[in-house]
C-alpha cells in the first residue's frame, strides 16, 4: 500500500487563494431613487364653505313712548303691516297739555315782564341824558332789560319741551314694519322706554351665521353667497355679505357675519334656520398651496425638497427651507416664502431624502 502526502493536495488549494488575494472587489453603485413629485402652482384656490345661520329682519327693534302715560289706544295687531309715520299707539295727553298751557303762560309772563323792562329802560336812559338820574340807575336799568329778555328765551324752550313731551305721547312706525309682538293693551299705565310693541322692518330679510376665527379673515363685505331655508324647500336664494364681525360673541371663537337677502324678500321671516354656502379662498396670499406631506419639519423649521434638473432623467434634491402659513387649509400647506411658480418639488418619503441626492421622478 502506498501512502498519500498530504502537502501535494494542499498546493493547488494555496496556490488559488494567494491569487485571489491581489484582486478588489468590484463597488457596487448606489440604486438611484425614484420619487414622486409635483409643480409648484399659484393663483385662485378655494373652497365652498358651508355656515348654519337664522334669519332676521333687517331692522328687529321695540318701540316704545318717550314719555310715561297711560295708554288710551294700540292701534295695531300682531301681523300688521304698517307705513312710515303709521299710528302705532296713544298715551292720555292731558297732563301734558296742561304743562303746555302752563309753558305759553309763562312765556306771556316773560313777554310782559320784557316789555316793561324795555321800557323803564328808555325812561332812564332819557332822563340819564338830561342828567336827571345816576349812571348807576342807567347800569340798573339796562340789567333788568336784558335779565328779561333771558327770561323770555327760556320761556320759549319751556314752550317748545312742553309741545315735544305732548307729541311723545303718540308712537309711531319709523318705516314700513311688520308687527311681530304686541306687549300692552289699552289703560294699561306704562313708564318711558318700556317696550309696547315688536316691529321688523325693511324689504328683505338677513341671515346671521358665526364664523369660526380660522375662516374670518378670509371674508369681505360684498362677497356674494347663496342661502337655502328649510323652510322655502332649501330652495337656493342668492345673497350678498353686508357686515363681518370684528369680535367673537358669546366668549366664542366665532365671529358674526350678516348678510343680506336680495329675493324671495316676501317668503322669507325672522327666525326661519338657513345654510348658507361661502367661496372662500383657501390658501396663501401668494396662492401656493403644496400637499401636506411635501412640507417636512425639523429642529431648523418647515423645508421641502426642490427637485433640480441634472444629467438625462436625472435629478438632484436640494433641501430648502420655506415659511408657512400656520392657519389649517383643507387644499394642502400654504407657503408664504421660499416657492415659485413652476419649480418642482418632492411629494413623498422626503424624510429619506438628503441634501444633493440624485433622484428620478417617479415614472420617468
């Protein structure tokens, strides 16, 4: 039997290793990464927003005397329409005709009083120039003059309150009105400023809706709107934006806006439930508005990546730090700096991005 050397089989096996050992190993490229993007657009985003509201008449007030007095007469009913100048109510007059008559006596009184101090006047002036009298008696004399004439103006103003207090106790509609409450009746004593009745007034009627403070800013008078009360069969009213609260009502963050209705006037009452569809616009007041997940945040702030072009379909990412508008828009971000029209820019998985990698747009 013949014995195998063991060295004789390990020199191929050595001989092949040392000889791999002199080569390096071929790098392996990168994988370019795909992704997807958008073109930064600007102008005219918005959103049909959609407020709950009531109407009310364009002037909602109650009427009342100016003076106390027992009423002797309601001259009107609940559902009455009534002029401007309508006879609405009437108050007993006669104390205030006796405070009249007292105010033309005492304008009478002071008339007289003036005219004798005029002329007691003229008798002492006269004998003040044949130096019959002092110049104090002349001084005296012209006193008493004008102290009267003082009095007979002040009895005219007596006069003229006396006629007003009389013409108060009538009570009249300031406008074409609709009677919508009645709170007294006849011989019923009433005292200034309590309410006798309930007017609304004006040809047509207004919704008042609230507003939440992220939406207010971006109304304005004038803004047309389209109103539908339940009801009229939600049929659609067109409107128009009157006034827009300056300061939430009811400790609120929501701010009144009225608005006013220009048809269907004579369908429409106070207190009907109303929607009411607003075009507001909805984005930045440069109009860029990116989708949500474009806009990355770290510890430096808001930034995007700005796809630039390079070699073929080849694309470098370049971070670039943008300002935003903090206020939540249903359309995406609203940039306020750092975009422009027509750049590109990532849409998805930018917290995988760096700074200077070569991407390629999705689909390309």
């Amino acid at each position: 039997m013949h014995r195998i050397n063991l060295h004789y089989l390990w020199l191929p096996l050595v001989a092949i290793l040392l000889s791999g050992c002199g080569k390096q190993p071929e790098k392996v490229a990168d994988p370019i990464r795909p992704v997807r993007y958008t073109e930064v657009l600007s102008g005219g985003v918005v959103a049909q927003r959609i407020f709950s509201g009531v109407t009310k008449a364009a002037l909602d007030a109650d009427l009342s005397f100016k003076v106390p007095g027992n009423i002797t007469a309601v001259e009107v009913s609940v559902g009455d329409r009534v002029g401007p100048g309508k006879l609405v109510a009437r108050l007993d007059p006669t104390d205030y005709e006796v405070q009249l008559r007292e105010a033309e006596a005492g304008l009478q009184r002071a008339g007289a009083e003036l005219r004798n101090a005029r002329a007691n006047f003229d008798r002492t002036r006269e004998l003040y120039e044949n130096r019959n009298v002092s110049k104090s008696d002349l001084d005296n004399a012209r006193a008493a003059a004008e102290s009267a004439k003082a009095l007979v103006a002040a009895a005219e103003q007596q006069l003229e309150a006396a006629r007003l207090q009389r013409s108060y106790a009538r009570l009249f509609s300031p406008q074409n009105c609709t009677i919508a409450g009645r709170y007294v009746e006849p011989n019923q004593n009433v005292s200034a400023g309590q309410p006798i009745v309930r007017v609304n007034c004006g040809e047509c009627s207004e919704v008042i809706i609230d507003v939440p403070a992220a939406w207010i800013g971006q109304i304005v008078q004038g803004a047309p709107a389209v109103v539908q009360v339940a009801a009229l069969g939600n049929r659609q009213i067109t409107a128009m934006v009157s006034e827009v609260g300056v300061a939430a009502e009811r400790g609120a963050s929501a701010y009144p806006v009225t608005l006013t209705i220009s048809d269907n006037c004579a369908d429409i009452r106070a207190g009907m439930a109303a929607e009411v569809q607003l075009t507001i616009p909805d984005g930045a007041p440069n109009g860029i508005v990116v989708p949500y997940i474009s806009v990355g945040e770290d510890r430096d702030g808001h930034y995007v990546f700005l796809l630039e072009t390079s070699e073929g379909n080849r694309y470098v990412a370049r971070r670039r730090a943008v300002t935003i508008d903090p206020t939540p828009t249903a359309a995406g971000v609203a940039v306020l700096d750092g975009l422009f029209e027509g750049e590109l820019i990532a849409t998805a998985g930018i917290r995988r991005l760096v700074d200077g990698q070569i991407v390629t747009l999705l689909g390309d």
